[in-house]
C-alpha cells in the first residue's frame, strides 16, 4: 500500500475538486400567459420564434375594472419548463424590445428570485410615463431616467444585464451590470454589487447574488384600467441573445477516509 505524509495528503485535501453544476445553456423559451389576469377576456396571442423574436400582444375586451395582466417568457433548455439559474451561474442576456399600440403598460428583461420566480425581478420599461428602472426581487436598484434622463417614447431599446458571481462573499459579491442603447445613445449603470441575501434560507439557496433557483427572460404587464376598450398593446423582443460565462471550479474539505481511499 503506498503511503503518504501530513504534508502530502493536505495538498492532496486542497486539490479535490467538487462537482461543479454546469451553467445553463438554454436553446429555447417557454411563453407564460395570465400570471395576473384581472381581466380574462382580452384577446390574447403569442408567437415565439426564440431567439430570433418573441411577440406577445393583448387587446382589451370586455374588462371592468382591475390592475392588470401579466405574462411572460423564460429561457428554457427543452422548451418545455423555464430553466433554473444557480447563484454562482454567470450570464449575460441581450435583446431588442418595442412596445407599441394605445395599451398602457410596462414591459422588460427580468431576473427573478426563487421566491418570485413569475414576477419580481424586473429591467422595467414603462409607457405611461416612460420610466426605465430596474428594481425588485434581488436585484439592485437603479434608475436611467433619474441617474442619465432616459425616457421612453416608443420605438426599439435595448436592454442588457450582466452577471457575474465573483467569489459570492461579503468582500467579493457578486455584480450586476444594466446597459441600454437608445435613441442612438448608450448606457451602462458599472457592476452594481448584491446584497447579502438571508442567511436562514442558506442552505439551499446561497448568499451575495441571484440566490439559486433564479429564472432569467422577459415579460410584459398590461394595465387594464388606464387604456379605452379595444386598446392593444403588443410587446416585441427581438435578436435574443445568450452568453454563459462558466465559473471556475472550486475546492471542497474532504475526509481522511477519503483521502486514505484514493492509494489503497
């Protein structure tokens, strides 16, 4: 049996590596329809031609009173069921959206939290009063219109959100970066860093970033009361584009038995 001493087997311990899950690949997208559905009988359609356009577009009927619908899409890798992000997964996602038609609404990218996965979340493009922010779930908070007087009046925009987990610690959290062009300009809010998340809920969920069981896409929140009967509004995103950026695989504490097992 060959043997080896203290020096060897901690070199040994810090070199095991773990499993490292891999981070999403996706090649597809799921549409999700009536999230909120305060009014159930607008005309509704939806076209998903991922990832060259994904249409989605609503015209009031028959709605009395009530706040609003909401729909979405979420990456997919099976098109089937929206794909899970884990905190240490690295990404970027890029697309073109137009919002158009009398409806009044608010439309975006987002990227929601576990305990949110349909809703929270949100790189917010609003119509009403042309607000861009971004806001909600774990992201941190940001405002074009307040930090660059960005104001949306129709047309194409471009949306852009970066993440990069870095070491997912106190000192080294993980970032968010938020980019726009528009009107011919371009935007960036520079990595923004998350918070901690809560340490009662870690495990499963991690700490200083998305926080695992994240969902990543866009959506599209029609409000029913500030627009006539009849209003449409459709909501187009366009040129999706993907980019993972795999993280490096890290070291785990292991037994004595373990190490003992590797040279017998």
């Amino acid at each position: 049996m060959r043997r080896i001493n203290l020096t060897q087997a901690v070199a040994l311990v810090a070199l095991l590596p773990c499993v490292a899950l891999a981070t999403p690949n996706p090649n597809s997208a799921v549409v999700k329809e009536r999230i909120f559905n305060d009014c159930g009988s607008t005309v509704l359609t939806s076209t998903n031609l991922y990832p060259a356009s994904i249409n989605i577009s609503e015209t009031l009927q028959g709605c009395v009173g009530g706040f609003a619908n909401l729909h979405n899409w979420r990456l997919s890798e099976d098109g089937v069921s929206a794909v899970a992000f884990g905190n240490g997964d690295g990404f970027r996602l890029v697309f073109d959206l137009e919002m158009t038609g009398a409806g009044r609404g608010e439309a975006g990218l987002s990227l929601s939290p576990w305990f949110s996965q349909d809703v929270d979340g949100r790189f917010n493009v609003r119509n009403t009063d042309g607000e861009v922010a971004c806001f909600g779930g774990r992201l941190p908070f940001y405002s074009f219109t307040g930090s660059h007087g960005v104001v949306y009046t129709g047309g194409v925009i471009r949306l852009q959100v970066t993440y990069l987990p870095n070491g997912l610690a106190m000192v080294d959290p993980g970032t968010i970066e938020y980019e726009l062009e528009y009107n011919a300009s371009s935007y960036s809010s520079g990595p923004l860093p998350f918070d901690e998340g809560n340490p009662a809920e870690d495990p499963p969920f991690g700490l200083w970033g998305i926080l695992n069981e994240a969902r990543v896409g866009g959506y599209v929140q029609h409000f029913i009361s500030q627009a006539p009967e009849g209003s449409n509004l459709t909501v187009n995103w366009s040129n999706i584009a993907y980019e993972k950026f795999n993280p490096p695989v890290p070291t785990v504490e292991t037994t004595w038995g373990a190490v003992k097992n590797l040279y017998r």
